[in-house]
C-alpha cells in the first residue's frame, strides 16, 4: 500500500498534540513537511521531518498530496481554500 504524502500547516497545539502524532502513528500517512515557526520542536518531537517556512512550500511541493491544516480556526478557510486551488486533499 503506498502512503499518503501529507503536509502539516501549523505546529501549535493541536498540530503537535493530536494531528502529527496520528499521521505518525498511522501506517497510511507519511507525513513529510510541517510549517511552524519552531523548527528546533517540530525536530525535536518528530525526527530528521522538513520544516516549511511558508505555506506555499507545502501546497506547491508536488510530492504533498494530503494537507492537514491545525492553525487557529479564523485562519482555516483562506489556507483550506489555497490549498484546494493547489488540488490538494484538505
């Protein structure tokens, strides 16, 4: 089965609580970029991982194909909405 090449918008909270260690956990899902701020966290938490230092880097990158998105909720539809335009999964 091949896995599902997922970018991570947001590593606050949720991102690093609840999302990234699913898509970690689960066989399906290789996550293989997160954008955050910290990249000395996302490292720390989840390995030799790519740190995007913007949006664009994820929903351009033709490897992503899932976009997950865990940045506070007001922010949601406009990256949702470029992602889609990206024809990315959200």
């Amino acid at each position: 089965m091949e896995k599902i090449k997922t970018g991570l918008i947001g590593y606050g909270f949720s991102g690093a609580t609840f999302h990234a260690p699913f898509l970690k956990a689960l066989d399906e899902f290789d996550l293989i970029k997160v954008l955050s701020s910290n990249q000395e966290k996302v490292q720390n938490d989840l390995g030799n991982i790519t740190v995007a230092e913007k949006m664009d880097d994820i929903i351009n990158d033709p490897e992503i194909e899932l976009v997950v998105i865990t940045t506070p909720n007001t922010l949601h539809y406009e990256m949702a909405k470029q992602s889609l335009i990206a024809k990315k999964h959200v």
